[in-house]
C-alpha cells in the first residue's frame, strides 16, 4: 500500500496528559479516507501533527515522504481545513485570496476565482459578515486553491446546518474528481462518512480498530442473531468484533471472510453506522485506561 501519511508509535503530551500515545496507523493514498472514533481518541491530535502544526512527543510520522514540520516546501504539499474553519473576520473574501496567493508557491489564482464565482461570494465582503457554511466553503476553497497532494479536514462541517453540510461536501467531492486529491476526513457523522469516504479508519484510545476500504469491510462484516450462545463456541475464523446477550438470545458482530452456514444463526448485514459504533465499543488496552482520558 502506498501510504501518504504513516504513524509509528506516535505520541503527543500537553503538561502530564496524554493526548495521544502508542499510535501507529498507515493511511493509502487516492483514497477519501473517513477518520471516525469517540471524542479524546485523539483524531484532532493526529491530524494537526500531520498538518505540521504539533510536534510529536515520542514516535514518528511522516507526511507524503518527509515529516510534516521540514519546511515551507512540506507544508506546501498539505492543505488543512480545521473544525473552526479558521478565516479572518476582518478581511474580505478577496483578501483571503490575496493572502493565499502571497503565502502558498504552488497557489492556483484561477481555481479560487472561479470557485468564489461558482459559490456567489463577493470578493468585498468580509468574512466576519459570511454565514457559517459560507466561511467553510472559503476555507475549503483556501486548502484546495494551495494544490495539495492531500487534504486534511478535521470535522469542517460539524457546526453547519444540513444544507450547507451537503453543498460543503459536495464541492469537497467535485474537487476530488478533478483534483486526484488523496483526503483525510475526520467527522462523528456518519452519513456524511456514508457520502464521500471509500476507506474507513476508526481510532479510539489511539489505536486503530479497523482499517479498509468501505465496500470490503460492509461485506466481511455480519450480524449473527440466534439461541443464546457462548462467543467461544463460535467457529475460529468468526472474530467477534461486538457482543449482546438476553436470558436466551445472543447477538454478535463478527468479521469473517468465509461464508457463514450454521443454521441456528439469523445473518443479516450491517450499516456503516453498526460497524463504527461496534470497533468503538471495544474496550482500550489496560495499559493505556488510566492515561488518555484527556482533550481531542
């Protein structure tokens, strides 16, 4: 696989607190990859130390080949979109283009014209006076008019309205196609996962649980529902990923590539939703319990 962004062990401390540690996690290049886990598993950690904006405390990670904090010429390789959608509130849509253009080598003036058109921005207006969802799409058309290799968006549309959810994301996968972006994007929704990701990472207690392309990972995944049942009775090749049991029903998720035939079992496929709210239930390794109840 070839990966755009590689963690080794990777950990980052605030005071005495682990905001990150032990992290290792491979991300595949041409893909829009969905990061998904519970808040202080550490996505907005790791995304900002890809982004060069945090230095790591112990490991290693590395960004398109080279570290993320190694020079203008890195960082000008990553576009980064944060939750806030950072914009200056008292300079105009225009003045943020200008900016781009004075601080980015590789800048495109052209496609951030053309997309402050197509969106009916006016370049006058400051952005202080912009709705929310046009503030996101300013600083997703900031990131995209760099020319990035990959783009890093760390949840850019959680405070926005259904609407403007859609259109933000829609530009995003417009982009994608005529841009051959590789996208990292972090988000606890999943129906927003469910529209533009086709890899799928969920982290939590900075250890990745599952890792893959969506498609493969719906299809080796299934819902077993039947008479009460010992999880150790199950066949080997069937990883339980989750658990549930009454008086004399059990009901297990589990990952197996071969075909499931034993009778007794109901099989039914699981949504994208099942799958990430499954690897998220799993409890952390003892070790790391008492050290990562910290901040994002």
């Amino acid at each position: 696989m070839n990966a755009v962004l590689q963690a080794r062990d990777l950990g980052k401390k605030y005071g005495r607190r682990w905001a990150l540690r032990d992290c290792g996690v491979d991300v595949p290049a041409g893909h829009v990859v969905g990061l998904v886990g519970p808040n202080g598993a550490g996505k907005t950690t790791l995304l900002k130390l890809a982004a060069g904006q945090l230095t790591p405390t112990s490991g290693s990670i590395t960004v398109l080949g080279g570290r993320p904090t190694g020079g203008s010429a890195q960082l000008a390789r990553i576009g980064f979109v944060a939750q806030d959608t950072p914009v200056y509130a008292g300079l105009s849509v225009g003045d943020h283009l200008r900016l781009g253009d004075r601080l980015n080598p590789g800048w495109d003036a052209a496609l951030a014209r053309e997309r402050i058109a197509r969106l009916g921005l006016d370049p006058r207006r400051r952005a202080g006076r912009l709705s929310g969802g046009q503030r996101a799409q300013l600083a997703l058309t900031l990131g995209l008019a760099k020319r990035p290799e990959l783009l890093i968006l760390d949840e850019p549309v959680a405070a926005l309205d259904p609407l403007a959810r859609r259109e933000f994301l829609q530009g995003l996968m417009e982009a994608v196609a005529e841009q051959e972006l590789s996208v990292v994007l972090s988000s606890h929704l999943v129906a927003d996962l469910e529209r533009t990701c086709d890899y799928l990472i969920v982290l939590a207690d900075s250890r990745v649980r599952v890792a893959g392309e969506v498609e493969d990972l719906l299809a080796t995944h299934h819902r077993l529902t039947g008479p009460r049942r010992d999880p150790g009775r199950l066949p080997a090749g069937q990883h339980i990923v989750s658990a549930s049991h009454t008086d004399r029903q059990s009901t297990f998720i589990v990952r197996t590539d071969a075909p499931i035939h034993d009778p007794a079992w109901s099989v039914s496929r699981i949504t994208l939703e099942d799958l990430v709210l499954a690897y998220m239930d799993q409890p952390a390794p003892a070790h790391l319990r008492p050290v990562l109840e910290t901040h994002r």
